[in-house]
C-alpha cells in the first residue's frame, strides 16, 4: 500500500522489491572469486560513526541517475527462478528449524477497495468482502504448514502486515490471524518486539487504531502521498489531512511506538511551493519516521498510471522537490537513514544506525538482527536460511496450491558462497555509507582488495567524481553520493548487467 519507491514500484509485489512495502520495487557476473561464506555475518556492521550529511549536488545527480534495484534483498528478486520450488523450500526449512531462533513474518493482504492511479503495486482492487473470507481462510493453512516446517514455539521477533491494504480485512479476521501466529509462533507482548501494519486511514479509524493496538501492533504505516486536494484528486487517494491527524492522534493515544508516513514527491500538480505546504504540516505532526518516494511514471507497465492528468513534474522539477525536501526535514531535526528514508533522532532506527547496528530487509531498513523471515500469503517473499522464496502472485494460483495441501512456493533462489559476500558488502553499504575491507575479509574468509579487485578499479571513477573516498582499509561514501547509494552499491552486484535489471526505475 502507499509504497512507492524511489524505483518506481512501490509496495509489495514489484520486480525487484516486492514486500518492501516500498516500493516495489542482474547483471554479468564480473569477478566472483571463491568465498567462505558466514552465515549470519551479512548484517550491517558499520565502523562506528554515523553516516556523512548529505550533499545535495544536481548535476551528479542527473549524471548517476541509472536503472538499479533498490536491495532490500540481494540477489534481488530479479534473479529469483523457476526452479526453486516447494521441496527447495523445505531443505531450507528443515535448516533454520534446527537453530531454533527467533523469526520475522510478512503476511500479505493484497486487496484494495479503491484504486490510488500512481499505484504500481499487485493488488485486488475489489468491493466484495467475500475475498477476504476466503483468503483468511487460506493464510490460517499456510500459518499452520510453515510452522509445521519452520518449527512452532519460535519467538516471533518482528512481523509486518502489508498490501495492498491489510486494513481491508475486518478486524475479527485480523484478530483470527493474530490469534493463529500466536499459536504458531510466541509472540512478545512487552513491546520489544516490532510489530508493524500498513493502514489506510480512510479505512481504519481511531476505534480500528485502539482494536490493532490491543491486538500486539506497535508500529503503524500511514500512506500519506500528499496533503494537497488537487493533488489528491488527481492521484484518487482523497483523504484530508484532519482524516491522518485523528488516526495519528489515535496512534499516539493507545501508545503506538512509532508511526511512519509514506510521502511521494512527482505526482501531478507538485510544485515545490505546494509540497512544501505538505511538509510544513508533517513536520508539526511530527512522525516518527518518514519514507518520500520518488514517482516513477511507467504506464505501459502499470495501465492506472494512464489516468493521471499530464501535468507531472519534468526530471528537474522532480530533483527540486527533493532537495526541498531534504532540507525541510533535516532543517527540522530528521536525520536521513538512507534510500528514502528519515526519523526523528531519538527513533530506534536513527539510533541504529549511529549505533551500527542497523539493518535492511524487505520492508527497507530495520532495528532487527537479520532473522529468517516467513512470507505469508499471495506473493509474499520469505528468506529462509540461504534462500529467499517467493509464493504464487496470482489469487487462483495461490489458492490451488493452499487447497491442494501444499506450500505455495513459485520462486526462489539459493544463495552460492559469492552472493553471500555481496550481500554483505551491499547491506553494510545501504545501512552505513562504508566499508571495512578487514571486517568483510575476516567475517567471509576472503582477502576483500584481491577478491575485489574488479569492482575496486571500477570505483575510481566514482571517487573521481566526490561520491566516495576509497583506501587502504576501506570505502566511504561521501556527502554527494549519499543519494547515489545505490550505484556504490551496483559495482559489487555481480547481476547489475542482466536483462532483467533494465526492469529496474531509475535510481533518482
Ligand atoms: S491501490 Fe492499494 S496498494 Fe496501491 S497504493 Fe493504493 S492502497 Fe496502496
């Protein structure tokens, strides 16, 4: 829901990004020497200091501006195949079973009852509550078969629900879920645990926000887009800006954690006068944490993208409103994690990262230790052990593979010694701007500078240009290529050159 993307497909089901709730959103291999993997080693260690400010510079910026995923997972799900399937799956399973630790769950609701035009989500847009039955019905299954795999009784350390609108659902069928994955699983009802939902606040009010609280929810995701009517009438997201007031209000009430707001700057209408108004009134409401993704225009691919009005801010358009919003809300006190991200200071992920232990997964960055993570329903994405598998991403297939008694497992890929050093090296990247060449050798076995001596060369031209500074002992990313990120991070994807990487939206 409300996920777009810097790459343009926000939500759950895009190419290279499905769950990311944002956004949904290859490459030849070039040097892919021998690893030894450690497993467990691919989290976001960092060399202790916060990232570098950003430094926000046009032309770099329209130079760089190249097709690449976002990494909420690597190999992204471009590279997922065919041939990972359900017996794939349950090695894997079998694996992460036997070390008993705590998990992480996406559960997928992938109906909306309205359609928002920028959409580039795979979602049900339907009126008929009697989808949901049948689509509970099924999750109950597959909660009670991946917890037959998985093992039962394993802490359940983070969960996220995410859409399409999982506030479509009622909530009776919500709380029945809850009810099955604390059956399943143990889940921690003192808060320290994450446990996070995407709500759309025309659907969900405050009685809704107190029922979700009650029922172990922590962290809410509240898609925004923009406080502007005209905008809002061009894009059919119509919801006042009284109408997220009362639901955050409510949040805060019940004692939510955190509340997170999705922004999305190159709608139609946007000026930088008009979306500074919209900042002026999220910062006095003041989230906690703030994810503004830029709109990525693509209606031969996404059909309801045909019916916004023409009137879209051009490429330099679009990179004034970004600095406009880089500088309102680092003016009033976010500090910027990465990507698209932004939290107060005294968020647990702004924490996180200063403290180096932040984290990215599919739902983007995340305070949590990187735990296998069980997908759950239409199109959902897991990562299990040293795979990430991904399930039917059509209702019909979905159902026929829950009713036939199995998993519903229609892709995956397993991770080979290589694409576990990468991961590594691309997490740190994304979470903390640098790179200890010693950390990355001692934690995969690998001399880093002979290992990736390819990729080293490639930089130059990137330290050429201000975006990193490289050495002896390691990479840091610099001020001007802080919004670049991702093409630092592109040089070490030993896929970045495969045909499906074109699917990717530009990284500005
Ligand atoms: S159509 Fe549904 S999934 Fe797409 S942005 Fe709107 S609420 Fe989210």
């Amino acid at each position: 829901m409300h996920s777009i993307p810097i790459l343009s497909t926000p939500c759950a089901n895009a190419p290279d990004d499905p769950q990311a709730g944002k956004p949904c959103p290859g490459c030849t291999s070039h040097g892919s020497g021998k690893a030894k993997h450690a497993h467990g080693t691919s989290t976001c260690q960092s060399r202790g200091a916060s990232p570098a400010p950003i430094q926000f510079d046009a032309r770099l910026l329209g130079r760089y501006d190249v097709n690449g995923p976002r990494y909420t997972s690597y190999p992204t799900a471009l590279q997922f195949r065919d041939d990972f399937g359900a017996s794939d799956y349950a090695r894997a399973a079998a694996q992460s079973k036997r070390t008993g630790k705590p998990i992480s769950l996406y559960l997928h609701v992938p109906f909306c009852d309205t359609v928002c035009f920028y959409c580039a989500c795979t979602k049900i847009v339907t009126n008929n509550r009697a989808h949901a039955d049948a689509y509970v019905a099924r999750l109950h299954t597959e909660i009670a078969r991946q917890a037959s795999l998985l093992g039962a009784g394993r802490t359940l350390a983070q969960m996220h629900w995410g859409g399409g609108t999982p506030t479509f659902l009622s909530l009776e069928q919500i709380a029945s879920l809850i009810d099955a994955i604390d059956r399943q699983f143990v889940m921690v009802h003192d808060d320290s645990a994450e446990y996070s939902i995407e709500i759309d606040p025309r659907s969900a009010g405050p009685a809704s926000i107190r029922a979700l609280r009650a029922l172990g929810f922590n962290r809410l995701s509240i898609g925004v887009q923009d406080f502007d009517p005209r905008v809002q009438e061009a894009i059919h997201r119509v919801q006042p800006r009284a109408l997220v007031e009362a639901t955050l209000e409510a949040a805060r009430e019940c004692g939510f954690k955190s509340v997170n707001f999705d922004l999305i700057y190159g709608l139609p209408h946007q000026t930088t006068a008009s979306f500074s108004n919209t900042l002026d009134a999220v910062i006095e409401m003041a989230p906690e944490r703030l994810s503004v993704f830029s709109y990525a225009h693509l209606p031969q691919q996404f059909k309801m993208q045909r019916c916004l009005p023409d009137s879209l801010p051009d490429g330099p358009q679009k990179l004034a409103l970004l600095q406009t919003i880089i500088a309102r809300l680092t003016d009033a006190g976010y500090v910027y994690i990465g990507m698209d991200h932004f939290a107060r200071p005294d968020d647990e992920l702004a924490l996180a990262q200063a403290a180096g232990t932040l984290h990215r997964n599919f739902q983007g960055y995340s305070t949590r230790a990187d735990c296998d993570l069980v997908g759950v329903g239409m199109s959902a994405i897991g990562r299990i052990g040293d795979s990430y598998a991904q399930n039917a991403k059509t209702l019909k297939a979905y159902y026929e593979a829950i009713d036939a008694g199995a998993l519903a497992i229609a892709r995956g890929v397993q991770l080979d010694e290589d694409d576990h050093v990468r991961r590594d090296v691309i997490s740190r990247l994304m979470c903390h701007m640098s790179l200890d060449f010693g950390a990355v050798g001692q934690a995969h076995g690998i001399d880093f500078v002979s290992y990736f001596a390819d990729e080293l060369g490639e930089l130059v031209d990137l330290a050429d240009d201000g975006l990193v500074a490289v050495d002896a002992q390691g990479l840091r990313v610099l001020p001007a290529g802080r919004l670049l990120v991702r093409v630092v991070a592109q040089v070490f994807d030993r896929y970045r050159r495969s045909a499906a990487n074109a699917r990717c939206a530009k990284v500005m």
